[in-house]
C-alpha cells in the first residue's frame, strides 16, 4: 500500500471574533483570504485562512484567523505535482474543522447558529491562494 505524498497533521484556531445582533440571520456572505507557506528544507506546509463572515442585514459578524499545518513528501520523480495538493487538497481539508467551528461557537451563543455552506475550493481558492504562497526556511 502506497503512501500519500500529502498529508494533514494539525488545525489551529489562531484567532476568533465574534459580533451578534439578536435577530435572525439573513443570507450568509463568505470571505476566505488564503496565504501559504512551503518549506521544503522539511517538507512542510502551512495553510493560514482568515474567514470573514457576515450576512446581508449585518446581524453578525465572524472573524476567524486559522493556521492548517501538513507535511508533504519530495515527488519530483513520480511525476506527481504537489502544489496541487497545496492548492485544492489543503483547503478543503481545513475548511470542515472551520465549519463546524464555527458552528459549534454560533450554537452555544444563545442565538441561532450560523452554518456555512460548502465550498468547491477548486473555484472558489485555487488562483488566489497560487498568488499568495511563499518560501520559507
């Protein structure tokens, strides 16, 4: 059995804030700024996603700093492009812990909670983030 070139290692919320009005919410409108850094002197990976949701009739208000950490294997004689891992994979394996972050907070607020829809990362991600990795030691 093979194993993956890339994997998941650890999920960290680096910093949360929360703003709530008691109404209900209305539409849920959803920013994610993504920024990635590759070391590859330990083949490492660090996803930081800062989340900003908010809705239509500006109810509430989340904002959330969170940090995906992964290693990745060397794969330059396999003909396997890691970044791709990098730039859809990542994403899309940080963003349910977000969710139900998220989720988990909203519900114990008092107030209603706040579920945000799934993403396809493959649209929704993938450009920005390619503009937004770094090389770091």
């Amino acid at each position: 059995m093979s194993q993956t070139p890339f994997s998941f290692k650890d999920f960290h919320v680096a910093d949360f804030s929360i703003q709530r009005s008691p109404q209900k919410a209305g539409k849920i409108h959803l920013e994610v700024e993504p920024k990635g850094y590759v070391n590859n002197n330990n083949k490492s990976f660090l996803l930081e996603l800062d989340v900003l949701v908010t809705d239509e009739i500006d109810s509430f208000k989340i904002k959330a700093n969170c940090l995906g950490f992964f290693k990745f294997k060397d794969l330059k004689e396999k003909n396997i492009i890691i970044e791709d891992y990098f730039y859809i994979n990542a994403p899309a394996i940080m963003f349910p812990f977000i969710r139900s972050f998220i989720s988990a907070v909203t519900s114990l607020s008092g107030m209603e909670t706040i579920n945000i829809p799934v993403i396809n990362f493959a649209k929704f991600l993938k450009d920005k983030l390619k503009d937004n990795i770094k090389e770091v030691e």
